[in-house]
C-alpha cells in the first residue's frame, strides 16, 4: 500500500520563493495571483440547486501518440493491409486485444496488447473509442486538403501549434480564441457570480497549460500531496510563533496604497486557502489501486480533489495531467507499448479509485494529443501525422462502442479517401465535436456553446457518446 501523501511544509526561505501560495516575493504574488485569483468568485449557471457533482479530466499525451497501434483492424484483410504499410511497427494479430463492441459493423477492432485495463473498461461498458479524430475548422475532403478549397488548419504536424489548436479548438491564428483553453472558456461560461466555490474550478496536476487559460480564470496548480504551506509557527517555538503572528498582523493590515493592500489581501488568502485545501485532502484516501508512475501519481492527486469536493464546496471541477514520450520517431515498438501499458494502467486504476468513492459516473475522463502519426514506417518508428484514435472514460460514457469513422487501412494503392500522403488520414470528427460532446454533458447550454467552441457551427455539436 503506497504511503500517504502529506502536504509539503515549507521553511520561511523556501516559502518565500515557493511558485504557489508565496506571500512575499513577487514571483510568488504573481504566481498567487494567476492560479487563486478566481477563488470564492465562480458560480454554476443553470445548475439546480441539488445538481449533482461532475468533473472533466484531459489527459494530454505530449509528442504525438501512434494511435494507429492503440485501435487495430483484426479482421484478416484489414490487418494484413494493415501489417503491409506498417512494416517493422505493425503489431500481430496475437498482440492485438479483441474487443466486444456493441457497434462494431464487422470491423473486428482491438486495443493494442498492452491495454488491458482500458480493454476491460470497455466491455464493462465503461470506456469508448472515438476514431480519427483530429483538428479541423470544417468538414473538409481529401481534395479539400489538396486543392485548398476549404479552411484547412494552421500548421498541421507541428508540436507546438496542434498541441495548441487542440487544447484551444482553435484551428487558426485567430487571436479571439487561440489565446485562451476551451476548459477555461468552459469554466467561465458556466459562471454567474451567485453560489462560490472555495477553490478554482480549474486544477492542473502538470503546470501550465493551454487548455485551462480563461480570460479571468487560470487554474490552480498544486503539488502532488496537496499544496505547500507556510511552516512558520507551526513548530512551536516562541520565537516562530511570535514571528508567524507579526506576519500574519501586516497581512491584516489595511492600506492606503492599491497595491500593497491587494498584496496582503491575495497573500492572507493564499495561506488560508491553501489550509484549507490540505485540511480537505487529508481526509482522503490512499487509492492504492492507481499505479505509482507519474500519470498515476496525478491522477491519485485528481481522484483526493475529487473525493474532497464535497467539503471544498465544489460543483464543478476540470482538471489536466499529463506525460510525455510519444514522438516515437525511432525504435517505437517496444518504448510505445510500455507508454500504452502506463497510460492503459493509470486510467484503469483511476476508474476504480473513482467507483471506490462512488463518483464513477460523475467524471469523465478522455485523452488527447498533439496529433497521429504516419501509418507508413520511416524505417523504425513513424512521423508526424494528422486523424487519430482517442479513449473516452466513465460511468457516464455510452461505453463499449467505437465512435466516428476508422479509415482504411489501404495506403499502397493510392486510392485511399482520407489519405494525404503516407497515411495521414484528414479527420472525420473534429476535435470541436470531441469537447464539446463532453461539455454538453458539463452543462453547457447550447445558447453558450458558440462562445466555447468558435467551429461548431459547421458540425454536429454531439456524437452521441455521453449519456443525458
């Protein structure tokens, strides 16, 4: 059984340069500023009284996850067409996990060999898989692509810009949108200034980000046992005691200068938040069943938030963690099926930790990447590519069934409908229609959906894959 986690305590010198809850440096304010500043000030528009508690949580693979190796054709054409453009990174039918799909239409799919925890969410009915999914700002062809007779996105196999335009669902430099994250758009647009919450409806558990910028909301970011705190006074000591009440008495302290009275007031709140936040945590359980890697480990931080939302006061939470390791353009088979493996275990291990806390069915949990990558081999991993293959988690998920569009696995004869060279499939479902199926089930209204997801004017606003 992993050892609890205890919030980490903090000397006088490490808390004065400590990046969240400092109160006196101005790294540290600044700091405080950006991830407490939405504190006490969010409210749930439309939401009864009585509304349930539910959460989002993203799960950003860096670098451009091989998804064509997470969802594989095993009927015996596809695969061998499959094995035929993949070469040295084509995995046997005897590595592929058979799947119990409810609308498989003759598909045959299966989960790479190392997703057994995500294998058995699915035919539990709790897990889906949407297919080809990726960055577009409408429906667009292959002719579209190569003739340039519809928007196409910025950038396409770029690091940088995809993680953006997937974390934004901005597809171009349009500064109105790229410069904010649908989560943070999400968590404003649900906000009335009526009921509070007691902390940011926005939590990273992998530092900054693009998904949860907002215009006024940043998220909060704690460590991985809660967050740190100010150690001096605790000790006992008479002189830290003296020195503590001193301190917390300039905070108090009422100031004619703006700026020096906003600087006590959001340093007194980032201690006493941040007291109240561990006091909440540390009631929570070890969840042992997530495994101790480092998605696992922020994903057992998300599951204590989640377990202690109740006496934070929250209704609504959107969360982010992440792990990097997916541009596996160099001997991918073996790295790959290990990253597969942990985020296969992690996600599996979260769900139970959830069900444990019975809050399965009020979160929901999804991955996204930066993009696909080429069906085709470069000779020993594959590159950049566009349309992939993500999972979708939860108790409210319409799970054990594969969403969108899975291409061809064709790519040799050159007849390929979605393939704009060495199978870099142009998505059928976009990421606008991935988020905003799931922010729906959030509690976006459709009058508010625009505002969030600027392209969804141009599709279905839902796929269908959670349930009302």
């Amino acid at each position: 059984m992993n050892k609890p986690e205890t919030p980490a305590l903090l000397t006088r010198r490490n808390f004065l340069g400590s990046n969240a809850c400092s109160a006196m440096s101005t790294a540290g304010l600044l700091n405080t500023i950006l991830t407490l500043r939405s504190i006490n000030a969010q409210t749930i528009d439309g939401l009864a009284p009585d509304a349930p508690y539910k959460a989002i949580v993203c799960v950003f693979l860096y670098g451009g996850n091989d998804s064509n190796n997470l969802l594989l054709p095993r009927e015996s054409s596809a695969h061998s067409k499959y094995l035929a453009n993949r070469t040295v990174i084509g995995i046997p039918l005897t590595g592929i996990l058979p799947l119990n799909s409810l609308n498989d239409d003759g598909l045959q799919l299966g989960l790479h060999g190392s997703m057994t925890g995500c294998r058995d969410l699915y035919n539990e009915g709790k897990l889906a898989l949407l297919a080809n999914v990726g960055t577009l700002i409408a429906p667009a062809t292959l002719a579209d692509y190569r003739n340039g007779t519809a928007a196409i996105p910025d950038n396409l196999f770029s690091h940088s810009d995809q993680q953006m335009a997937w974390q934004t669902s901005a597809s171009t430099m349009n500064a109105a949108y790229n410069q904010t994250g649908w989560g943070g758009r999400l968590a404003e647009a649900i906000m009335a200034g009526q009921e509070r919450q007691s902390i940011s409806m926005l939590i990273s558990l992998s530092g900054t980000n693009f998904f949860q910028v907002g215009k006024t909301m940043l998220p909060f970011r704690p460590g991985p046992g809660g967050t740190p705190t100010y150690k001096l006074g605790q000790s006992g000591r008479t002189q830290d005691v003296t020195r503590y009440s001193a301190f917390r008495n300039v905070l108090d302290a009422e100031y004619a200068n703006l700026m020096e009275d906003a600087f006590a007031d959001l340093s007194n709140k980032s201690i006493v938040e941040a007291d109240t936040i561990n006091a909440a945590l540390q009631g929570t359980g070890t969840f042992s069943m997530i495994p101790n890697t480092d998605l696992g480990n922020q994903l057992r931080t998300v599951a204590k938030f989640i377990q202690a939302s109740g006496p934070l006061g929250m209704r609504r939470q959107i969360f982010f963690v992440s792990m990097g390791g997916y541009d596996t353009h160099g001997d991918q088979i073996a790295p790959h099926a290990q990253l597969l493996g942990t985020v296969s275990g992690a996600l599996k291990g979260f769900q139970d930790a959830l069900t444990s806390i019975n809050q399965g069915d009020a979160v929901t949990t999804f991955t996204a990447s930066d993009f696909n990558r080429t069906y085709d081999s470069n000779g020993r991993g594959s590159d950049h590519g566009w349309g992939g293959h993500h999972v979708v988690m939860g108790g409210a998920v319409n799970g054990q069934r594969i969403y969108g569009s899975y291409p061809d696995p064709d790519i040799l004869t050159g007849n390929n409908p979605l393939d704009t060279g060495r199978g870099r499939w142009v998505p059928t479902t976009s990421v606008d229609q991935y988020s905003a199926t799931m922010a729906k089930w959030f509690g976006l209204s459709d009058s508010r959906m625009k505002d969030v997801f600027p392209n969804i004017v141009n599709f279905d606003a839902n796929l269908g894959f959670m349930k009302a």
